[in-house]
C-alpha cells in the first residue's frame, strides 16, 4: 500500500503524524510526506521521505503573523470564529461570516500554494491512501483527483468537524466552504462531497473522556510522543530527592505571537516556596532563579520523573504528560487549549486556569492541592489507562491495510 501525508509546515501538527507513519512503514508500506519545501528538513529528520511541494519558502501562516501582530495576538484568545461554534450556540450568520474569513485569511494561505503540486504527485504516483492535518484540505483535493481513499488526523478536539455539523444543520444556503472547494472540484474534475471537509473517515487520538465528535466515522489511535531529535541529559538520569514540578508553555507563544500570557520568573518565584524541586523548559532568558531552567529536554522523558506538570494544554503536551499518568496543571490561552483544558479537569486528573487568572500565586496553590490531594493522582492513573487501551499506531496500521476501501 502506498500512503501519502498531507500538512503544512508546522512541528506541532505534523509531530503527532510520525508514529503513525513509521507504523505503516515498518509494516511494510510506501510512505511519503508532502508539504511546502520550507519543511522538508523537519520530515527527513524524523527519517520520513519527504515530497516538498508548492512555491512557498516560509510559513504563510507565520508570515500573516508577523504583518499584524495586533490582529494576532487578538485571535490568540480561544477560538475563533466560525470555529468557536463547536463550543457555543452561533447564529448561521455569524458562523458564515466566520467561514469567510477564516477561508480568506488562513485556510487558503495553508493550502493554495500546495494544492497543484500535490494533484500533481499524487497523480503520478498513486497513492491508496491519503492522511491529511484536518486544516490541509490540499491533501483531500488530492485524493480526489488521483482516485485514492482519504482520512482527516487530528491533533485535538475536532472543533473543525463539529462546526462543520452545526452548520450545515442551519440550512444554512450560501456555503463558503463548498465554494472554496468546489472549485478545486470543476478544476480537477470531480464533485463535491462533505468528505473535502471532513475525510471519509478520521484518526483520532484523544481519548473518549476528553472528546468533542461530530456525527462522522472517527478510528481511534493511542497518542505516543514524538519530541523530535533529542537527547536526555545527565541531570534527568538521576535520583531526585524531593518530588519535581516540570513546567513547559510550548513553542507557538513565543515562536508565533508576543511571549508568553503568564511571567515565568514570577511563577517560580512563588513555587520556590514549596518543598520541590522545579524544572523549567521555556524560551526566555529568566535571569537567577530559584530552579533548573532550560531550553528544550524531550517531554516524554522528563514528564514520568514529574509529580506534577504546569503547562499550556497544548494537546501535544497535554497528552504526553497524560500518557505518563501524571497530575497537570494547566494555564490554557489560544485556539482551543481552553476547551481542552476544561473537557481535562472535569475528567478529574488536572486543574485548570485561564490564562488571564493564572497569578503566580494561584498557581502555586493549585500546584499544592496537586502534589497533596491523592484523588488527582488517581484520575490521571485513570487517564492513562484510558489512553493506553486505545489502538496503537502499530494496530491501527494493520486496521488500515485491511481496510477494503484502501487495499488494493
């Protein structure tokens, strides 16, 4: 079988594809990975063949960024519209409004420098299968045009898929969406179906307590960590004396927008009054502080040696650490860290703060209940078995070859 991914040029959607595709590969598969040229570096280092495609030498996304920081840092606040109608009652209006603009101004700079050289690929080499980032609608008109099956992957809540379903139960008439990709449809010569916006079918890897589904074919898989190229450092190889608070607020705060929402160094200042040791891996240049600060150590290796970890619910992270059953704390702020971080704590293993609540101080109490109270210990063991018992990249591989509609 021959499987093709489909993203564009972002590590944190395109590092939750890599398990999966190394499965289909050790399984005996042909896999290829497309995106813009800009990225071929990060897809070969993660010793996948990448298919560099489109013109774009940079991130088209990023580049929106930075010519209106404002604008950015306004979007940074949860979802934004149409999207946010997964989480609240939206008037048919609002949410077309939504579409248009997301269309405009995000949805078609990801996808509209992709789109010809990915026909192109894919019609030359015949994939059966077409994995695609639920945003990357290249790699659904791709599939189209070449004739091969195709899935959506997530990398969290499916805010996408379920907008998509409020929607359309609208009656909604003009449909921004099915225009944009219709004609894609007239060009390439095929119709349009729902499955341009939402696969026929979709890998996810969260697990049934923190889900949001729409009415779609959804195929679990297990999240297991990619960090990318790392190293462990001696310091984590030892014996610690004390129990370990990790705190980690990702990469897009200070890669994509203006910094972090919360002051580093203050937060430490406050958690150097607990008995803990606290380890920190943020961007910043904090200065002295009272605990071990570093760039970059890889999650999956320091988030087991943790009692408890703050971070930002990114799903990434906040999956990994899951993974490891350990309690969190969470100070979500952007597109959908909020829903994610509430959908975690009703589950029972984290604590959560809204960015704009997340003092110092406060920080450090819940930590304290965190460390102390037993029951959040308990929940997250829950959590973790929960994602344990969900089909691994491994099983899901073989589910897929044996899939009728992409064997062949």
């Amino acid at each position: 079988m021959r499987v093709l991914f489909a993203t564009y040029p972002e590590s944190t959607v395109f590092q939750p594809m890599v398990p999966l595709a190394w499965a289909l590969r050790t399984a005996g598969h042909e896999v290829r990975v497309a995106a813009p040229p800009v990225f071929a570096d990060t897809i070969t280092a993660a010793g996948l063949t990448a298919v560099p495609v489109g013109r774009e030498r940079t991130n088209t996304w990023r580049r929106l960024l930075s010519l209106d920081p404002a604008e950015a840092e306004a979007d940074r606040a949860g979802l934004p519209s149409p999207y946010d109608a997964a989480l609240r009652p939206v008037g048919v209006e609002e949410m077309r409004a939504g579409y248009e603009r997301m269309i405009e101004h995000g949805h078609k700079l990801n996808n509209f420098a992709l789109v010809p050289g990915l026909v192109e690929f894919a019609r030359a080499w015949q994939p059966n299968l077409v994995i695609w980032e639920a945003t990357t609608y290249a790699g659904a008109i791709a599939a189209k045009a070449c004739g091969a099956a195709h899935a959506r992957f997530l990398w969290s809540l499916d805010v996408f898929g379920v907008t998509r379903e409020r929607f359309l139960a609208l009656s909604p008439g003009a449909d921004p969406l099915k225009d944009w990709l219709s004609g894609y449809g007239r060009k390439y010569g095929f119709d349009f179906d729902e499955s341009l916006v939402t696969g026929e079918f979709t890998l996810d890897a969260l697990p049934a307590s923190l889900r949001l589904d729409a009415d779609l074919d959804y195929r679990s898989m297990q999240y297991v960590p990619y960090n990318g190229p790392s190293t462990v450092p001696d310091w984590l190889q030892r014996p610690r004396d004390r129990p370990r608070i990790g705190l980690t607020l990702g990469t897009s705060a200070t890669e994509q927008f203006a910094g972090y929402t919360v002051s580093v160094k203050d937060i430490l200042a406050e958690l150097s009054t607990l008995d803990a040791e606290v380890v920190a891996t943020v961007a910043d240049d904090l200065g002295p502080v009272d605990a071990r600060v570093v760039p970059f150590v890889p999650l999956d290796v320091l988030a087991p040696t943790c009692d408890v970890v703050i971070n930002h619910a990114g799903p990434g992270t906040f999956l990994t650490v899951a993974r490891h059953g350990v309690p969190q704390l969470t100070v979500p702020w952007t597109f959908d860290e909020p829903a994610l971080a509430a959908r975690a704590a009703a589950q029972g293993g984290s604590l959560t703060l809204p960015g704009d609540q997340a003092t110092p101080t406060a920080i450090r109490e819940h930590v304290a209940r965190l460390l102390t109270e037993p029951e959040f210990r308990e929940r997250a063991a829950a959590l973790r078995k929960e994602i344990r018992t969900l089909p691994t990249p491994n099983e899901l591989a073989h589910e897929l070859a044996r899939c009728r509609v992409v064997s062949g």
